[in-house]
C-alpha cells in the first residue's frame, strides 16, 4: 500500500508508472525548416545573366508516425527509443536580378524528404498528481532521408545530403486513463550538419551553412 501513496479512488490505472517496460505510438505534424546562414557577399554571387540576391526557406507542414518503447530507469526517469517515419517539403525561395529583363524574378526549389528517424532521448518526470504527470524530455536522434537526391546531377534541383544528426528537447504531460496513457508534447529539433550539397550554381554558392530545424507537435499513446 505504501508503494502506491498517491492511489485514491479518483486515480487512473494507478500502478502503470511501475512497468518496467511499455510501448506504443506517436501521431504528430511536423513542422521543419531550414536555418540558412547566406554568404556575406551574396550580392556579389552571380552567373552569366543572374545575380542572387536572398536566400530564405519557408515551412509547410508534415506528418510523423512513431513507435514508442519505454525503459523506466527510476521513478523520475525514462529512457526511450521512438524509431519512426516523417514526410515533409521545405520551399528553398531565391531572389535573383536578371540582367536581360533589368528585373527581379523568384527562383523556388521544392525540397521533399522522407526521413527515417532514430531519436534517443531521456524522459524526466514530474510528481503525479491525480491523473497527470508533467515532464521534460531531451536527447538526439539519426535521419535518413529516403527521398534525397543527393547523388542526381541535375542543376534544376536544390539538393541536401542523406543523412543529418540533431539534438532535440522538449515537454508534454501524461494523461492517465482506465486502459492506457495519452501525452500532447510540443518538441523541437536542430540539425547538426550542414546539409547543402555543392553544385556550382549561385543558389548553392549563395548557402554557406545550411542547418535542419524542425518542431514537432504530437500525441502519444501508450
């Protein structure tokens, strides 16, 4: 009985906290951008008729499908595995100067990916009180991006390099109900490695540093 204090009559599945071991999934929309460091001459970037001008990316959002297997370590502390599956497009947009048209046009680059992700992370968990438990979460995960074309030679194409590491943190809540556990958690991601892969254009000679930036908004079940 003592093991249990915080069991009352109101409490939901009051003894899940004690499993050595659980799984479940994650559904969530993903949200990733690129964080571009431009070059300091930009302006001075050009080819035989264009002269770039700007680099920006913009976000639209994805969808991530995880799988969840959880190692309680302590009673404060997870350890977690969540392998899963994340489809996104990020817009690379260029402003460039043409020098025939003595006008300005918008080049767009559509960048898909389709990442296979193996994120590790610690999960630090408050004190339950009735059928909630916050926590904080941080860790790092491995991508591989199925849909690069790291590798094709085409000029057309604004390419990125298959695979990225990242740290990650973030916070959410358990929810505890009769049979299983639901958490909303907001979660944000920064790439390691610069992710452009040279091709002698000015869009890529524009990019020095080319970083994954992502946040994710999901539901766990458990």
């Amino acid at each position: 009985q003592k093991r249990y204090n915080y069991e009352t009559r109101q409490s939901r599945s009051p003894k899940y906290d004690f499993k050595t071991i659980h799984f479940g999934f994650e559904l969530g929309i993903n949200y990733y951008d690129f964080h571009v460091t431009p070059s300091e001459t930009l302006q001075n970037i050009q080819d035989n008729q264009n002269t770039l001008y700007s680099v920006d990316c913009i976000a639209t959002p994805g969808f991530t499908l995880l799988l969840i297997s959880d190692l309680r370590l302590t009673s404060f502390l997870n350890l977690r595995f969540t392998p899963g599956i994340s489809y996104t497009q990020r817009d690379m947009v260029f402003d460039v100067y043409n020098d025939q048209l003595g006008d300005f046009f918008v080049a767009k680059r559509q960048v898909e990916s389709t990442f296979i992700e193996f994120p590790l992370y610690m999960k630090l968990r408050g004190k339950r009180v009735g059928n909630a438990r916050p926590y904080l979460m941080g860790g790092a995960k491995y991508m591989i991006d199925m849909a690069s074309q790291e590798l094709v030679e085409d000029p057309r194409l604004f390419r990125i390099k298959r695979f990225d590491f990242a740290y990650e943190f973030g916070f959410g809540i358990d929810i505890y109900f009769d049979f299983f556990k639901f958490s909303p958690q907001i979660k944000a991601s920064t790439g390691m490695r610069n992710m452009v892969v040279p091709d002698d254009t000015i869009y890529t000679e524009g990019v020095v540093d080319l970083t994954t930036r992502c946040v994710l908004i999901s539901f766990q079940f458990e």
